[in-house]
C-alpha cells in the first residue's frame, strides 16, 4: 500500500531512505535546507558516491514518485515524516549537536496542523543521545494526530542501499510500548515497511531510550570491537606477534566473531567517532560516566594508531623533512567519498606537519578531500601518478585497486620500494621477494625477527592482587620471545 511521505534531511541517511522508499512504492518528497544538494538530486545527480543510489534515485525520480523540496509548505499532506538529520559533535566538547534536529521538528511542527488532525507519523532515524525522541515527543504533543516514533538506521557506508532495503532488523523506539497510541504508531510504520517485514526482517517493539541506546550500543561495540584488535596490535609489534594470525583465531570462535576485527589504522567516518563521544557525554549528563569510561580508551587506542604510522614512517626514512611520501586512500574506507574523520587524511596531514611532501591519491574522495585539506597536501587522482617518484608509500584506504597493487609494477614507478601497510591487505612476503622494505601495524616487521627487546624473565608485579601472592610457576611466568 502507497504511503505519502517525507524525509527530512538528505545527507547520507536521508537521500537513500527518500530514494528507497520510492524503490519500495510509497510516495516521496525529500527536504533539506541546503539548495544546492536539492537541486543536484531532483536532476538526478547523487552528491556522494554510494554504490547503487544513482540508480534508485533515478528511478524514483523518473516513476515520479520521487520528489525534492526546500520548502516545508510542501511537506504538510504526508502520512509520515522520517528525520534524517545529522547530529555532528559539538564544537565545544564531545556531546551530539542537536541543532538541526530541533529547527527540523519546529518547522514541521507548523505544518503539521495541515493535516486537521488525521493520524500522522514523525519518525526519527537520526543517531541520538537518550532522552531525546521523549523531549521531541512532548514539543508535537500540541499537534493531535501526531505520534512520534524512533526507528534508528543501522546502514553502512559503502552498503547503505541493501541496508535500507533489506535491514537485518528494524527497531521501533515508542513512547510507552502497548498502549494504543504505540500500536497506532507501530502499525502505521509497519505500513511504510510491509515490503521489508515481508522479507522477515526481525522487528523490535520497544520504550524510546531503549531504540537510542540501541543505536549507541551497536556503535559502540563496534568501535570497541576495532580497537580491541589495534590494541592487540600494540602487543604484537611489542612480542613480534603476528595480530592477522590472533585475529583469525579469535574470530573464529563463534562467540568473538570475525567481523570488525581488521587491525589497522583504526576507525573514522562520520558515525563511530563523534558516535562514541556522544555515549560517552551522554552518560556523564546521566551520572553514570565512569559506566562508559572504557570508551575514552576506545578513542585514545584509535588515535594511537594514527601516530604509530608516523612513527613507522620515520623509522623508515629518519627525519621526513622533504621526503617524498605517497598516501593511497583519502576516504575513511574504500567504497565510499566520505573523508570526516579519515584516518588515511588525518595520517597525511600528520606526515605534512612533520616535513614531508605529501601526495594523496583515491579513487572517489579528492574533491571531499580538498574541501578539507585546501592545498597542504598534493592531491592526485592517477594511482601511477601518485607513486611515480616517492620514497614511502603508505596504504590507509583498501580500495581494491590498492589491494590489488603489483609489487614489481608498482615498484618500477617509485623512486624507493617502501611501504607501509596501514590495512594489513597486503601479503608482506610476496612484496618482501620483490624487494620491498614493507612494515604494517600489529605485524613484526620482518618475517623472523627481529624481535623487540625481550621483557625481563620477572613478570613486573600485578598492580592489583595480593602483596604477598607467592611467586608463580616458571611455567606460567611471560616467557622471553
Ligand atoms: C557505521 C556502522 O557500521 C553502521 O552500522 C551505522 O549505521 C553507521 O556507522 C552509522 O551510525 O550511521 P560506517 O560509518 O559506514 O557505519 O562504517 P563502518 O563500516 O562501521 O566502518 C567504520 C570505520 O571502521 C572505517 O574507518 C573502517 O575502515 C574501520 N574498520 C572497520 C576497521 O578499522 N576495522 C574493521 O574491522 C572494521
């Protein structure tokens, strides 16, 4: 059954949920307030590289159940509103910046009225701190008919078209669950999604804070995941470990999982990060900060990683002053333009900073990473181009072309063969035969050794755990490498 509705915000989230709600029928206007972006989708033309959306969008727009607005006026006989609004960090510390989200719902909230107090759904999918879909819900209470529900999105970048369309669960945040103003709200959006639920998606029927806390957790989870193997990492370049060989083992006890447990140079994009912070705020604001605490340390190993590429890089070269330095990637992972918070840019502007001349190069994310870093660094989109004459090269994004990079081709074009594998993607040894000096994180850097300076055969005593605990057999004791 056709649904009118809106989509509120068309970043990232909100362009594909207008796009796919056309693909799955419903009727569809998108709003935002930036003009440019709406007039580059109503002609069709996707403002991020995401694979698959040029294709929905087209589609929508030409079946002309597909449409774009900056005006709120034209907003006023939808069934359902979706608010896809960003909710970046704050400029002045870690928590979530409300601003659009609350300008969104004010505007709506005028319009609303227009619809003479027929059943209406506000559905909020923008990543939240909790307790706010309750404040939401309160300044529409005024509005009769309108009923607020939070449905947070769980899409990735890169896969945000079959994320949306065939979800691997839907969670329905309500005011309070089995009232009949919930079921109302429930059924209403079950209509929207019928096309989905057909497909036995798992649905979840929950309070309000519960769905935001969801949407936290799993980001949160995640980003510990990730950084749960960067530390591991640290202890592989301490012990001359091997983190892909820990890694693989671990994952595959079903319990730990394999997914989310690349070691590398860590998370970034526009959602872990500024995610985690918000946790993190959020749970200071609830008096329970110390619960989240761990997160600071989620950060922090994330971050480590950023300056042990530097660090490796002067390793390699000695002092970076002018040395030629080629960085693959400038996206914050591969199938994606997005560079907010990219590791690989954050490394290139650090290695800028230390002296060296810096050419970045990517498949889709150059223009995003001009707008950010103006002229610091070389931008170059030719990968041959880009290698052609440097003496590091430095892998931060794993686009496939990357990946797949011939270590004799490759290194025919560079002025000296050193790499550092900033992904793990790359196989050391076969780069080693064809005289590559080649180092990656969590990986020791030469296949045998040699190994770090082996810690003394005393292990240093716990820093808790009884004073008096006797001595530990040998063969329990940490053994020198
Ligand atoms: C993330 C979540 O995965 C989505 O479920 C969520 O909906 C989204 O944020 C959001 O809140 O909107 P996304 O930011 O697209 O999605 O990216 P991820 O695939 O989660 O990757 C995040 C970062 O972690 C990337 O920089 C990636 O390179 C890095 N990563 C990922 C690792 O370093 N190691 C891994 O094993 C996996």
């Amino acid at each position: 059954m056709t649904t009118t509705l809106s989509v509120i915000g068309v970043g990232y989230l909100g362009a594909v949920h207008a796009a796919a709600m056309a693909e799955l029928g419903h009727d569809v206007i998108g709003l935002d307030i930036d003009a440019e972006r709406i007039s580059a989708l109503q002609a069709g033309i996707p403002p991020f590289h995401e694979p698959g959306f040029e294709q929905i969008l087209r589609r929508g727009l030409d079946s002309g159940r597909l449409r774009f607005t900056t005006d709120y006026a034209d907003l006023a006989h939808a069934e359902v509103h979706f608010l896809g609004l960003g909710t970046p960090q704050r400029a002045d510390g870690f928590g979530a910046d409300l601003s659009h989200l609350d300008a969104a719902v004010a505007s709506l909230a005028q319009v609303l009225p227009a619809r003479g107090g027929a059943p209406t759904l506000v559905v909020g999918k923008s990543t939240v701190p909790a307790g706010t879909a309750r404040v939401l819900a309160e300044r529409l209470a005024p509005v009769e008919g309108a009923d607020l529900l939070w449905n947070p999105e769980f899409l990735r970048e890169g896969f945000a078209v079959q994320d949306t369309l065939d979800p691997d669960r839907l969670v329905y945040g309500v005011h309070e669950p089995e009232t009949p103003a919930a079921e109302r709200a429930v059924a209403m959006l079950d209509r929207v999604y019928a096309r989905i639920l057909e497909r036995e998606a798992p649905r979840l029927v929950m309070g309000y804070e519960a769905a935001e806390l969801v949407k936290a957790s799993a980001n949160a989870f995640l980003a510990t995941k990730i950084s749960f193997i960067n530390a591991v990492s640290e202890m592989c370049e301490a012990t001359g470990a091997d983190v892909t060989d820990v890694a693989r083992a671990i994952g595959m006890d079903d319990r730990i999982g394999s997914k989310f447990l690349r070691a590398g140079v860590g998370f970034g994009g526009g959602c872990l990060p500024k995610d985690i912070r918000a946790f993190m705020a959020s749970a200071e604001q609830h008096g329970v900060g110390e619960a989240l605490g761990f997160l600071r340390e989620v950060d922090a190993v994330n971050e480590r990683r950023r300056t042990r590429v530097v660090e490796l890089a002067g390793e390699m070269l000695g002092d970076l002053t002018d040395r030629r330095i080629t960085v693959l990637g400038a996206a914050f992972k591969p199938d994606s333009d997005d560079t907010r918070d990219s590791p690989a840019l954050d490394v290139a502007c650090r290695l800028r900073a230390a002296g060296a001349q810096v050419t970045v190069t990517d498949p889709q994310a150059l223009d995003n990473a001009g707008r950010r870093l103006g002229g610091l660094v070389e931008l170059e989109p030719d990968t041959d181009e880009a290698l052609r004459g440097t003496e590091l090269t430095v892998l931060l994004t794993e686009w496939d072309q990357y990946r797949e990079l011939d270590p004799v081709r490759t290194a025919s074009l560079v002025e000296a063969p050193r790499m550092i594998d900033g992904r793990n993607v790359l196989t050391p040894q076969v780069w080693r035969e064809a005289g590559w000096e080649i180092r990656s994180l969590g990986r020791a850097s030469t296949p045998n050794g040699p190994r770090p300076t082996a810690p003394g055969t005393e292990p240093a005593p716990a820093r808790t755990g009884r004073i008096d605990a006797p001595a530990a057999p040998a063969r329990n004791r940490l053994q020198p490498v």
